[in-house]
C-alpha cells in the first residue's frame, strides 16, 4: 500500500469522481427492495417489503438495466450527493449514507474488505430472502411487509 488514506476516507461526496462514488455501492440490494408508506400513520411511515425491484437479478442482487433503471422504474430514486442524507429509507449500513454522515465504513464493506462476498457473509445482503415484484400482484404487497 501507498500509505495514502482511501478516497471514502479523505473525500465528500461531491468530491468523489464517478468511479468513486459508484464503488460506494457494497451491492447489499436492500435500496432495491419494494417499500410502502403507511397513510395511516400520522409519521408517514416507511414499511420495508421483501419484494425486490422488477430489474433486480434476485441471484446476482444486481440490477439488470443499471444504464436505464430510471427510465424503466420511475420509482427508482438517482442517488446524488444532494439527497442521500434526505432519504430517511436508505439502509443505515448504506455507504452513501455513512459517508454523508460522516461515519465510517463498516468492515464489511467491499471497500474495507477488498471482497465483495463480504456483504453476503455479514448479512447484509438481501440476496436469497426476496421475491421479484414480477410475481407478486401490486393488491398482495402488504402480504410482504417486513416485521
């Protein structure tokens, strides 16, 4: 090693470059997963479902139209340096989140790590615990919303 501190260490996230900012990504999937906001509670509160979005690869926890994802799912939020501390749903272990927070990251974190696999072994990852949106009927979600 160089001796430098890695850049999620030493830059914001404006700061980042595009390469950067996308290696931030530890691949969990939990962004992806379907979320419903309960009307009926005076907070407005996020339920998590285990419903994953209709482009992601449920074996690979990866999206199958990355390049396009916004244009095909218009729920799908773009993360920006500007509104990744206002997403009060991003997962508290979300790299982006952390970083914005000022946190560091976890020692799972691929960027830690230096293996990706490290996510699924921490348990972190969605990956094996969702079903595509694809098979579920939209008038079911609430079937799916997580304890």
């Amino acid at each position: 090693m160089d001796g430098q501190a890695p850049f999620y260490k030493t830059k914001s996230l404006e700061q980042m470059s595009e390469a950067e900012w996308e290696s931030l990504c530890d691949g969990c999937g939990q962004c992806c997963t379907l979320s419903l906001i309960d009307e009926d509670d005076a907070d407005a509160r996020v339920l998590r479902t285990c419903i994953g979005c209709e482009l992601l690869d449920l074996n690979t926890v990866r999206c199958t139209d990355y390049a396009n994802r916004h244009a095909r799912v218009p729920s799908c939020v773009k993360l920006t340096p500007g509104n990744v501390a206002t997403l009060s749903w991003m997962p508290q272990t979300c790299a982006y989140r952390l970083i914005a927070e000022g946190k560091p990251l976890f020692d799972w974190h691929p960027l830690v790590s230096g293996r990706a696999g490290s996510v699924v072994e921490a348990g972190v990852s969605v990956k094996g615990t969702l079903v595509s949106e694809r098979d579920v009927d939209e008038a079911d979600y609430e079937d799916y919303v997580l304890g």
